[in-house]
C-alpha cells in the first residue's frame, strides 16, 4: 500500500491506449515525461495494431485488466497529475471514474482520443463512449483538450457555430472547469490554441505552424506535456505555456529526422 508515500521526483500516470508503431498513445505519454523530467507509470486501456496508414485492430484490455493496473500503480504511489488518453468504450471509461473517486485523483488532463489521424476508429461505440466521458470524466478533470472538430462532434453543434460559443455552452453543459480548444485544424500560417475558463477571459497561445507531414502524437505529445508541467507545481496557463514550446520544438525534430515515409512521429 501506498501509506502516503510521496515520490522523489513528479509523477504523471498514463491512462491511455497502445501505438504499436510508437508515435502516439502510451508510447508518446513516456517520451515526453521522460523528456520532461517526469516519471511515467502507465495503465494501458487497448492494445492497437497500427501505422501510419491508419488503425489496423483495436482491442480493450478488459475491465478487470484496467482495473487491476489502475490499483497496482496507485496503491503504491500517488501521482503529481494524470493524463487521460485513448478509452475505447464506456465500461473503460467507468472504471477509470470509478479509480478516480476511490483514489481521489488530481490534476487530470483529458485529451478524449476516439479516432486516429491516420484513420480508423479507436472506440467500438464512439457516441457512447463520448457520453459516458462527458457525464463521469470530465467533471473530475482540470482540463480538457479537444481540437476544433473533437469539440464540435462532443457538443454535438453545427460547424458553422461561433467557437467560442460552442466552447462555453459545452463547458456548462458538461461541468468542464477549462477547456483547450487546439486550433491546428485551421488555417493560416499561425496555430493559436485557445483556454476557455469559466467566468474567466480566454487565453490564447499561439505559435508558428511547422510545415510538415509527420505530426502523429501531437496531441497525445501536448496533453502529457500540460500534465508535466502541472506536476512540476506551474499553474494551468504556464503548463499550456512550455507545453506549447515543447511541442514545437518536436515537431520541428520530427520533420528534420523522418521516421516513416510520410505521416511519421513527431520527436522527443
């Protein structure tokens, strides 16, 4: 048991699916921590079989598999923050409300992974899935990281919708504290990402877009960043903040040193 043993260093756990080809999910959660100077348990929710040319199969661990990691790496720690990645129905997605409550766990970032880039789903019952997230998960969260499309399909609301408008209606409605709406999706030559808190003016971030076509894991890669820079103790904008820069910064190595032909990971 744990008897409130606390850590020498920050601790961030992983709760997040497996990318075989070790771009995204799990793979890219341990990189970045490593990166960061975090230490980084994991608890896998799926196995997948995948590359850059999209997910080939998907398979949940199990309820009793997830429950019994999440058990194993908080009974014997007790973590800085939590990032939540890639949950692949709604039994996954209770038993992680379930360890939350029990353990009465801080700092979760969610970064609400249903689909990959590549292409292919990652969840048996995407809409399901998203519900039963929304209802249990993201009231516990410290923030949530959607991008454009993620934050129109989860608040149900026509693209042609104000963002900011969707973003706050979306927040109320599922009881979201803050809301990072990623911006990489639009275009122009400027990515600005933007933190929507209640009651509070927005913050922007905003950064260069880097020219390249190997950007697998950028969001897995940002979400686990933010959780790092909570961990280190930095308040919600500054962990935005170096988050950002890190991400750049990797995106710039992956597009230098290729990986796969096209599609390929950023680098740590």
């Amino acid at each position: 048991m744990n008897d409130g043993f606390k850590a020498a260093m920050p601790v961030v756990v992983s709760i997040a699916g497996s990318d075989c080809s070790g771009g995204a999910g799990i793979q890219a959660d341990i990189k970045t921590c490593a990166a960061l100077g975090v230490f980084c348990p994991t608890a896998v929710t799926a196995v997948t079989a995948q590359n850059p040319g999209g997910v080939k199969a998907v398979e949940y661990v199990g309820d009793r598999m997830l429950r019994l990691q999440l058990r194993a790496i908080f009974d014997s720690i007790t973590p800085d923050a939590v990032k939540i990645g890639m949950l692949p129905c709604a039994d996954a997605v209770r038993v992680i409300y379930d360890t939350a409550v029990e353990y009465d766990l801080k700092n979760i970032v969610i970064d609400l992974v249903l689909s990959a880039t590549s292409g292919g789903s990652l969840s048996g019952d995407t809409e399901t899935t998203a519900n039963a997230a929304k209802r249990l998960l993201f009231p516990l969260a410290v923030l949530v990281t959607p991008n454009i499309p993620e934050l129109y399909r989860l608040a149900g609301a026509d693209t042609g919708t104000d963002i900011s408008e969707v973003s706050m209606s979306f927040m109320t409605d599922c009881s979201v504290r803050n809301l990072l709406v990623k911006g990489g999706h639009l275009e122009g030559d400027i990515c600005t990402d933007t933190l929507y808190r209640q009651s509070v003016t927005p913050v922007t971030f905003s950064s260069p877009r880097i020219a390249t076509a190997h950007t697998h894991g950028t969001g897995c890669t940002l979400s686990s960043a933010i959780a790092c820079g909570l961990a280190h103790g930095l308040d919600l904008v500054s962990a935005i903040k170096n988050a950002k820069e890190f991400l750049e910064r990797a995106l710039r190595r992956g597009r230098e040193r290729p990986v796969f032909p096209s599609d390929g990971p950023l680098l740590h």
